[in-house]
C-alpha cells in the first residue's frame, strides 16, 4: 500500500501542476501571434525584444526562433522552427511519461500486494491451522484491498494522461499554425516589396 500511495501524491501533484502549466493562456497567449506579426511587418523588432517574446510562453518562443532567421529565407526558417519546436514540445510532455508509468505500474503493484497478502494469509494457516473461517474471509478480504487501491489510482491517471496528451498535441498544432500564418505574411510582404524593384529593372 505504500508504494500505491506515492504513486497517488504523485499522480495529483503532476496533474495539478501540468494542467496549470498547459493552460491555453500560457502556452497561447491570445493576441500575441497578430502583434509579432504587425510588428514583424513593420520591422520594429529588435534583438532585445526578440529574447523578451522568447522568454514570453511557448508561442513566444517558437515565433522568436522563426523571426531570428527569417533574413535566411524559409528553409533556415523551418530548421529553426523545428529544432525550438523539439525543445518545447518536450517541455510541455514533462512528467507525462511519468504518469503514464504510474498508469501502468499502479495496478501491478495492487496485485503484488494482493498476492503477498495471500501467500502470508496461507502461510498462516499452514501454521496454525484453517481456525475461524471470518478471520480467513478478512484477511482474503483485507489483501484485495491493494488490487482495489492499484486501480483507484490508475484509472484516474490513464484519464489524465490521455487527456493532457491530447490538450499539447493540440497546443502543438496552433503552434505551427502560427508560426506558418507569420512566415506566409513575412513572404508576401517581402514579395510585395521587391515587385516594384522588379518592374524598374525592366
């Protein structure tokens, strides 16, 4: 039962802090994609301000990497974008692989709990005899209770698990979305501005 109730205070401390961690404000704070992109457009982003977007959230981060190299053309872009994007996907799964893990082992350790239970409870009568038959229907009873206590904490984790899994593939997603919205603007405003270069060389 020991080892089932760690697994439970851990189960809750890493549901609690990643569900504050993964709220949609903090990963995607809203309006921050259309201001980079109006300032980006106006070239109004410095160095400074680069570093304070990337300490900003998840989005920040991810949009300071593209705009740090757009100068480079888009395949820098997307080199970029993909090695930041690594680096906060894997923030955002933190501690998920560890819940799947209590998911998984919580139940086995009900079971070995249960067994052990057993083994000690037949062990005893092989000393002592059968006895009173309500004193064996208690102990059978009392080493069920750590199967029972194995799944009460890992069901609850299986759903959490899941469910976070799919709140940061989807906070993964408008990520990249973002981020091919801006690209797509900074190439058309590039675009534009060479047009009328292009018909005076003409």
């Amino acid at each position: 039962m020991v080892p089932i109730l760690i697994c439970s205070i851990l189960v809750i401390g890493i549901v609690v802090e990643r569900v504050w961690t993964l709220r949609r404000k903090a990963v995607l704070p809203p309006g921050l994609a259309e201001e980079v992109r109006t300032l980006a457009l106006q070239r109004k982003l410095d160095a400074q301000h680069l570093d304070e977007l990337e300490k900003n959230s998840p989005l920040g981060a991810v949009l300071a990497g593209a705009l740090a190299v757009r100068h480079l053309g888009r395949d820098a872009i997307r080199e970029r974008v993909e090695d930041t994007g690594r680096h906060v996907m894997h923030e955002m799964d933190r501690f998920l692989a560890t819940l799947g893990t209590i998911a998984l082992i919580s139940p086995l350790l009900g079971l070995l709990g249960t067994v052990f239970g057993l083994i000690d409870m037949f062990l005893s009568i092989m000393g002592h005899g059968i006895g009173d038959a309500n004193h064996m229907a208690g102990g059978i009873g009392e080493a069920l209770v750590c199967t029972a206590a194995g799944l009460t904490v890992a069901v609850p984790a299986f759903v959490a698990h899941r469910a976070l899994r799919a709140k940061v593939t989807d906070h993964g997603i408008a990520l990249e979305r973002a981020v091919l919205k801006l690209v797509d603007e900074l190439d058309q405003s590039a675009a534009v501005a060479h047009a009328p270069a292009r018909r005076a060389a003409r």
